[in-house]
C-alpha cells in the first residue's frame, strides 16, 4: 500500500476511532527505548515481513531509531544475513525498555503464548495486533483487535499502525490554543 493509498485509508476511517487507536498504539511502540528492541514476532506460519519492512522506513524517515524492528523468526535459516536469523531465542534476553510485538490474525500457538508470557515476566512491553485472540489480548499491556468483518483488513491495520508510529505530533500554534482556550472558557461556538 503506497503513502496515497494509506492517507486515503486513513480519511475514510477518520469517523470510526481507528486513528486515534492506532496513534495511542504508534505511541506505545515509540516508548521502545533503543534500536532493535522493538522485536516482532508472528506464528510460525506467518511471519510480520510487511510490517517490519514499513516500521523500518518509518524510523529512517521519521528519525525515531527506536522504531527500528528486529524480526523474529521461527526457524532463521543458518545462511541468513544476521538481520534475518534472529530466532525466538532473542525474546528470552527481552527486557525493560524493550517491545515484542506480537502479530498474527489468527490464534497464536501455544509455544508462542509461553514466551510472550516469559518476556512479560522479565520487564518487556507486550503489544499485539491480532484477530480477537483472548489469550494473546490477556498477556499484552496493549492490544488492537482487528474483527474478520471490521471496517479495516488486517493488513491496513498493519499500515495504519506503521503510519501512526512514525508520524510526527504536530504542536499546535498560537491561534489553535488561544481557539482551544477560549472555547474552554466560554463553551463551543453554536450557530443559531
């Protein structure tokens, strides 16, 4: 999905709640505190390439080097480039300060389940974007459940997570806080 595409997306959901989800989840990523702590990790069948490939754009072109994933892998083959044979033993050594973020639409497997639940013992941040697993939602401080029928796929779910990662808050300007504190003041503006 090309950047036209996601703000496209992003507009058509503007009414539902699913930016203002995804933002608070961006933020929750952003809080890894180094590059490479923020560990994704999928079921052995599906692992998070995608999503991995647009979190690492998102920390080179937003300047936030903690966004920068390390993928976790199932079975890394032995020939892989170091970035590429990360296996699940990495998220035994996860510790305060860094993120595993778990992603599959589907039920995580068992195996998958203890070690989320041993990096949660050991200080880690557990987020999870999944399909309405309540076993998985149950270890993670944070979860967005994206529904089979929801008003997103679960890949757009992924863009939208990666977008709102890297996006920059804007702080407001004089006329938006001096709008913000008169209406504080004196109630919303009704047109009669």
């Amino acid at each position: 999905m090309d950047p036209g595409s996601v703000a496209l997306l992003r507009d058509l959901l503007a009414e539902t709640g699913w930016i203002e989800r995804t933002r608070e989840f961006g933020l929750a990523l952003r809080a890894t505190r180094s590059p490479g702590g923020l560990l994704l990790v999928g079921t052995p069948d599906e692992e998070p390439w995608h999503l991995t490939a647009h979190l690492d754009d998102e920390a080179r072109l937003s300047g936030l080097p903690q966004l920068t994933p390390t993928l976790v892998r199932w079975a890394p083959p032995a020939g892989a480039p170091p970035h590429l044979r990360v296996g699940l033993d990495r998220i035994h050594r996860a510790g305060r300060g860094e993120t595993l973020f778990v992603v599959t639409e589907l039920q995580a497997p068992v195996p998958l389940l203890e070690r989320v639940d041993d990096a949660r013992r050991t200080g880690a941040t557990i987020l999870a974007l999944e399909g309405g697993d309540g076993e998985l939602a149950g270890l993670a401080h944070d979860t967005i459940a994206v529904p089979a029928r929801g008003p997103v796929s679960f890949d757009g779910a992924q863009h939208l997570v990666s977008t709102a990662a890297g996006e920059q808050p804007q702080r407001p300007g004089l006329r938006e806080r001096l709008a913000r504190l008169l209406e504080k003041v004196s109630g919303p503006h009704v047109n009669d």
